[in-house]
C-alpha cells in the first residue's frame, strides 16, 4: 500500500519516540512537523530530514494526511479540532482528551469531517499484550476473575525538565499513566461498567529536582495518588492504583500488574512497553512459567500510527481508535468523580474490544 503521509505536531521530549521510528513501518512515512517554538521546530526538522512548518503551515499542508498531535492534555481538544476541520486525520498522544464532553466532541469532529481520530497509548499493539491476548482467548487460565495494576513513583519532577503539565488538569498519575493500564485491560478484557474511587494529593506544591530548572516549584492541579476499581461487562473486577506521593518506593514489582482466572493467574508485562515477559501459572504449579511471545511487536511507539495507516487505507480494523480512547478516558474520570461523589459511577460501555492483531505485524496486512 502506499504509504500515509505525516505530520507531527509539538517537537518536545516524546517526539523523538516517533521520529527515531519513523523507518520502522512501511504504512506512514513522517515528512513535517511543527512546533510554537520555531527552535525545536528547526532542530527536528534538521535532526530528522523533514520540511520545517509553523502549526498554521503544517494544518492546511496538502502533502501531510496525517497528524500525530504531541501538545500537552490540555491543548488536545482545540488542536485535534482544528486539525480534523482543515481535512486531517489525527492520532493524538493520551489522554483523548481532559474530559469526556471534550473527548466526544472530538469524536463529533472527525466524524463530520469524514476523518479517523486515533490515540495513544498502543503499547496494547505490542507482541507482550497481544500475547496475552492469546492467551486467554485460549483459555490460559480460564475465565477471568479479578486483576490488579499498581504504578507508583515519587513524581516526574525529578527527571523531566519540564514537568509541569504533568500536575495541571489532564494530567496527575491516574491520567498520565492509568491509560497504559486501562487500555490493556480494556484489549483484554472488553468495556467497563462501573468504577468506584478514592483519590487525593499530598502536596499543593512540587519542587523540580531535575535540570534545567532544579529548585523552582510548580502548582499541582490535580490528584497525585488515585485508586479505584473497575469493573469490567464481562463481571471482572480490577483494583488499579496510581501514584505521583510514593517517593520511597514500593516491596511491590514495578508494575504489579497481572489477571487472575479460574485455572490460574497471568502475569502481564508493563504496559508501557511492547514487549514480555508474560508469565503463567496455572493452578497447583510450583511456580510462573515464561511463555513464548506469540506475536512480533516490539520495536516502540509509531505502532498506532500504522495501525491507523492501515485504517486510513481501508479493508483494517482500526484499533487505536477514538472511540477506545473515550471509553478509557470515562473510567479514568469516573475515578475522580466517585471519589468526589462518593458513589458508583457507571460507565457507558460505548467501545468494543479491539480486534486482536496478526502476529506479524507490522508486516502483515491481513486481519
């Protein structure tokens, strides 16, 4: 097929993750990008071979298909707009949006412009998850049960340079990393129907004690220690804990993230990554087995961007899809609003389960 043409939007610390990988996949070639800042703007296209656009430049490109949109959170609604308006399909960095209204009204968007909206995260893409897929569409152990995903850490302040919108609205543990969990559980699992929460912050203030800004302190927004339960249609029940106020660490492995089944427990590999181990042990065996991955993947980001190639293209089930992304987004807000209301709050179950991928892919076109 020929390949889509890309463009990506915001050159800060995450665009190299797509720009490095831009020679991995045959569906999407990156020819742009564009930034605020004109510097970085420069630097990527230098670093990278790519035409050089201001924001205004890259939306009406007519040799640019496709954005992959990087902005912060809260720049996501108005941006991916803007960009489906002026005749572009977009895939967009997590979360969808910062709320669900936000997130549909994108959805909206695309639909009215005859475009698809795709969004991050797709380590669920990766050969690890898909393995796990497999297996318990195979019955591995059986009809699941129950799970657990834990993610904890002392706050992004103490590596990234600008760690500020990771404490503005959008943002906080459960939004920065509670898709990477959620999305692999939904992949899993099927849409959720109900979430319950309890959510709070230790702090009002941050100090940054990376470079370039070390000693200055930055407001926090937004909840920095979040847990919750989800509860899945399929009556699978997952306890899901995220946190920015563990900065002593954990005894528990880092992410404790695993499925229980009738027949035995899968331990799931890091969500944020595309790769194993995926471990099994199956009732009364002495101890977790490795299994073989079922499935290639696992070179990195840009494997959404090609599974919306593909869909752009035709005859591909699009599976990083804005729909997925909203369903997500619901679960991880009903976390908040629960622990506001103090209620249950039910979650539309308005996605279906992503088809799982040919084991080949990327190189395999083939559903």
């Amino acid at each position: 097929m020929e390949p889509v043409s890309v463009g990506v939007l915001g050159c800060g610390t995450i665009s190299d993750a797509y720009l490095s990988g831009n020679d991995r996949f045959d569906a999407f070639e990156v020819t742009a990008c564009a930034d605020l800042d004109v510097d970085r703007t420069a630097d990527a296209a230098e670093e990278y071979g790519l035409r050089a656009r201001t924001v205004d430049e890259l939306a009406v490109d007519d040799d640019v298909e496709a954005v992959v949109n990087l902005t912060p959170p809260g720049a996501h609604a108005e941006t991916c707009r803007r960009l489906l308006e002026a005749g572009k399909h977009v895939y967009v960095e997590k979360p969808l949006a910062t709320t669900t209204d936000e997130a549909t009204a994108i959805i909206d968007a695309a639909d009215e412009a005859d475009r698809l909206i795709g969004s991050a995260p797709d380590t669920f893409l990766g050969a690890g998850l898909q393995t796990c897929r497999r297996l318990i569409d195979d019955g591995r152990i059986g009809e699941p049960v129950g799970a657990t995903a834990v993610w904890t850490s002392g706050g992004h302040e103490s590596w990234h340079p600008n760690p500020d919108f990771y404490y503005k609205e959008g943002a906080g543990p459960l939004f920065d990393m509670g898709p990477y969990y959620v999305t692999a559980l939904v992949s899993l699992l099927g849409p959720a129907s109900r979430v319950t929460g309890s959510v709070t912050r230790a702090s009002d203030e941050r100090t940054i004690t990376s470079e370039p800004r070390h000693g200055e302190t930055i407001d926090v927004e937004v909840p920095t220690h979040e847990s919750g339960i989800v509860e899945f249609e399929d009556g699978t029940t997952a306890n899901l804990l995220t946190s920015f106020d563990a900065p002593g660490g954990s005894t528990l492995p880092s992410p404790a993230f695993e499925i229980y089944g009738t027949e035995g427990t899968l331990a799931l590999p890091d969500p944020n990554h595309f790769e194993g181990p995926v471990r099994v042990r199956n009732a009364g065996g002495e101890a977790f087995e490795t299994v073989e991955l079922s499935h290639r993947y696992t070179a990195g980001r840009g494997a959404g961007v090609a599974d919306l190639a593909r869909a752009i293209r035709g005859d591909w089930a699009h599976r990083t899809s804005g729909d997925l992304a909203r369903h997500v987004l619901s679960v991880l807000s009903g976390i908040r609003r629960s622990s506001e209301t103090g209620e249950h709050v039910a979650i539309d179950p308005d996605c279906r389960r992503p088809e799982p991928l040919p084991a080949a892919f990327p190189d395999d076109r083939s559903e």
